[in-house]
C-alpha cells in the first residue's frame, strides 16, 4: 500500500475519531459519561441489556422478538464483561467500535467513487453531524444498528471495488446483528444487472450470497423461541395511524427532518434526478427500501439513516456539480453546506420521550433550508457558464 494512501487512511481515521468525539461530547454534556439506561427515554435497549445479562433466556424481556433473535451485540457485550468490563463500558466499546468502522468505511467508499478530498471531508462531516447515523447511537449506546450501519456500508464497497466474493463474510456475521442486512441482496442482484450481467447471473451471484444468512436466520428462530412474536399486521396498523395521526409534520420528517442539508443538495438540480437513478437503480432501490419499512418502524431518523451511503454520495456530486457550473471558490461553498448541517444537528431534538418516534417540525430549520436552497437556484442562474450557440 503506498505512502499517499497509507496518508489517506490516517487522515479518514483521524476525521473519524474527532466526529465521533464531537458526538461523544455533545451526549455526555448533557447526560454524563457512559450515562445509564434509565436515564434514556427509549426502550429497546432494556432487551439487549437483558440479553446480555441473561444467555438462558430465563427472563421474558430476553425472548422478545425481534430483539432476541439479534444476538451478536448482546454475545459480544457479554464476553467483554467476563473480561472484566462493565455492561455499559461493553456496549459502549462496541457501538463506538463499527460507529467508527462506519465512517472510515464510507471514507474508503467516497474515494472508491472518485470524489476528491475536500468533498469527502465535506461529506464525511456532514455523515457524522446526521443524528440518525452518530449521535443517536451515542446516546442509546445499547443498540445493535451501528454494526448493521457498518457491514451495510462495508457490503457495498466490497460490490462497487468489486471483491464479491469477500461478501460472505460480513453478510453472514451481520445475520447475527439484525435484519437489515437484507437491503444487501437485491441491491447486488440490481448493480450486478446494470453491470450487464443476465437475469441468471445476476440471481445466482446474489442469491448465492444470501443463503448462509438466510439459514442464519430461520436457525435463530427456531432455535430461539419468541416469547411474543411480533405482528407484521398490527405493527403496519398501528404505526400507519400514528404517521396518518402526524400527517402534517410527515413531509418535514422524512425529509430535512432526517438528512437536513442533504435533501437541498439532492434537490440542487430537480431534472437531473432520474438520470441519476438510471444510472445507479441500486442506490434508488436502498433509499426506497427503507422509505418502505417507515410503515412498520415508528423510528424513521434511524431507518432512512441506513439509505446514507446511497443519499450522502447522490448529495455530494450534486454538490460538484454546483461548483463546477458556478465556478465559485471550493472552500465557501463546502463551509456552507457543513454550517448547514451544524444548525440541522443542534435542531434536532433527542433525549426528550417520543423522540425516536416523533421529531417535531422546527420550521426555522425548514425556512433555514429553504433560504439555502433558493439562494443556490439563484446563483446558478446568476453564474451558470451560458451554453455556446449551435452550429
């Protein structure tokens, strides 16, 4: 490995640790260092907590679905705990572990799609200042999403540097992480199509990737019995009529609500989107996907935060492009994109009840967004390079 790429890696890394700090400080200022389970208004953490506590599965909280059946991080805090670490020191250690495993991943991915260094030191701040993929997981450390966040993010390297198959691997530990992993399989099946690959090939290639997790999961299930299963039915139900019960504040939910300065940057060239989806249906495909899983899960910060590794590189050359037909200076317009974000971060609410359901419309972030985005309109009127005249 060279010097210049050795230097790359350290400087991802050390951007890595700085945001993970920035989002260490901000939860432990509040709440305290390695704060207590009680003193989050959420409740998924009480089941890994137990998990961890309890390998027999004697206590119910242990056998509910589909938290039981979600056993590497609960395994792995209670083997760090046999070595003398604390539950919560464990869990914590983990979490900030693939949080960090995330980002420098996405670091190697913005390089591996040919973005230069200042856009991906943009682009991994504005990563990092997104709650639904640091902060929350700081702040509800307990969670199995941060190593789900990484082998999705390590997945999709490993498709587009093309070392398919190195995808076993991680596709079958993260059977053991959660269910989300399964985004991983129809996104390959897609890229490997738009690669010019057969109907055949393409499913064989992905689908062969997906029978060891798939045994993974039917053997937890059978193997680990539900104490109260879960109701694909009453879960739509009951989450669709909360959204339906919100319906005004949805738009700015799913939208500036969970990506803040992204959705306007996705938005800086409106005719250009389709293409962009033509080109890269793989990538459309991962934002929908867990658009769609919003009609089961209540918690759409951290569900659509797992379609950023598709959203944040879509953002970043929408934003080249804006520099590039603007020709204005590089450094302005990236600090305006990163203080965007800094207000998005500092406006989003957490560690209030409700909040992983429920992030409340701030319209003075919105008009904020909308300031932002028609001045970016404007100045590309204003400094767009004119087309020269036809021959």
């Amino acid at each position: 490995m060279s010097s210049i790429r050795l230097r790359d890696i350290a400087l991802g890394a050390v951007l890595s640790v700085g945001i993970l700090g920035i989002n260490v400080w901000t939860v432990s200022s509040r709440l305290g260092f390695l704060h207590k389970a009680k003193q989050v208004k959420e409740t998924d953490q009480w089941r890994y907590i137990e998990m961890a506590r309890d390998p027999d599965r004697t206590k119910r909280l242990s056998r509910e679905s589909t938290y039981c059946w979600r056993v590497f991080v609960p395994t792995t805090a209670r083997m760090l705990m046999r070595s003398g670490l604390s539950l919560n020191l464990s869990f914590w250690l983990i979490t900030n572990a693939f949080l960090f495993g995330f980002l420098i991943v996405t670091w190697i991915y913005l390089r591996a799609l040919g973005f230069e260094t200042p856009y991906r030191v943009a682009g991994l701040v504005l990563l990092g200042l997104t709650q639904g993929a640091v902060r929350w997981y700081e702040y509800q450390y307990w969670t199995t999403d941060p190593p789900s966040l990484f082998f999705i993010a390590l997945s999709i390297l490993m498709i587009h540097r093309g070392w398919h198959t190195a995808l076993y691997l991680p596709s079958a530990v993260a059977a053991l992480v959660r269910e989300s992993q399964v985004v991983i399989f129809p996104y390959y099946f897609i890229y490997l199509l738009r690669r010019g690959a057969s109907f055949f090939e393409a499913t064989w290639r992905s689908g062969s990737i997906a029978i060891v997790p798939v045994m993974i999961w039917v053997a937890l299930r059978i193997l680990i019995v539900a104490d109260h299963p879960d109701s694909m039915v009453a879960d739509l139900i009951d989450t669709m009529g909360f959204r339906i019960r919100h319906i005004v504040d949805q738009p700015y939910v799913f939208t500036v609500g969970v990506w803040g300065v992204l959705f306007p940057l996705l938005l800086l060239f409106p005719p250009r989107i389709p293409g962009l989806v033509r080109r890269h249906p793989e990538d459309a495909f991962m934002v929908i996907f867990f658009a769609a899983l919003c009609a089961l899960a209540n918690n759409t910060e951290r569900e659509l935060g797992y379609a950023l590794p598709a959203v944040l590189p879509a953002a970043l050359y929408f934003l080249r492009s804006f520099v590039k037909e603007t020709r204005l200076p590089l450094a302005p317009v990236l600090a305006a994109a990163v203080f965007m974000q800094v207000l998005f971060y500092f406006e989003q609410r957490w560690g209030r009840p409700g909040m992983s359901m429920y992030q409340p419309t701030s319209l003075r972030l919105a008009a904020a967004m909308i300031v932002f985005w028609i001045g970016a309109q404007v100045t590309l009127r204003r400094r767009r390079a004119p087309k020269p005249p036809a021959q």
